[in-house]
C-alpha cells in the first residue's frame, strides 16, 4: 500500500486562483491522514513560495481565505512544501525569500526518484 503522495503544482498557474484550492486541501487530507505528503512547486507555482505572494491570492475572494491560508492549513497538517531547485534559481529566489512553510529546495533528479518508488502515487496540477 503506497505510503507517500507527491502533489506536482507544475501547470497551475498562481494567476487562476480557483486551480490552488484543490491541491492544497488534498495535501492536507492527505496528511492528517498519516500519509507523507511533498508538495513540490515548480514553474509558474513556485512563486507562491515568495514570502507574501500566496498571502495575496483569495481562492474565493468572498471567504476571506487566502491560498497562503491553505499552504499553512496542510503544512500544519503534515505536508512539506518543496520548491524545485530550477525553479527557485529562474526566479533568483534567496534562501531569505521563501516563506516560512518552505521546507527547502529539491533538485529535479531527487523528486523524479522518489515519485518512480512503489510506495508512492503522484496527482499533478
């Protein structure tokens, strides 16, 4: 039985708010449910690990949440949020840039591996 999820943010586009919400829950389900759960952003969503950037962004402007909410909602919860390391150096990103929920940069080649493992099933967005 897989024991991991990878959620892979690569052609959710930070833009259309509404594709963040998803994701985000489902990390967090995810890992109150006791699964290891990576949420990796690379492209377009990597800027969402810039310190103020996901606190800018309302999923549903009227609810009041913001998608910086729902990062801290599922890192809270369990999930550990990635940035890829191409990402991170196309943005001229610094260690001081991200925020706080960023638990680090992860080269291509090590979350390729770990998403090729049996026990782990990936949902990309």
């Amino acid at each position: 039985m897989p024991k991991k999820l990878v959620i892979l943010l690569v052609n959710t586009d930070p833009e259309r708010s509404i594709e963040l919400g998803a994701p985000l829950f489902q990390a967090a389900a995810a890992a109150s449910m006791d699964y290891a759960v990576d949420v990796i952003c690379a492209g377009a969503s990597g800027a969402l690990m810039k310190k103020g950037v996901a606190d800018g962004i309302f999923i549903k402007p009227e609810s009041g949440r913001t998608v910086g909410d729902f990062i801290r909602m599922s890192h809270k919860a369990g999930a550990r949020f990635l940035m890829c390391a191409s990402t991170f150096e196309l943005y001229s990103f610094t260690e001081a840039d991200l925020i706080p929920e960023c638990d680090g940069v992860t080269a291509v080649t090590e979350y390729v591996a770990e998403m090729l493992d049996d026990e782990c099933r990936i949902l990309t967005y």
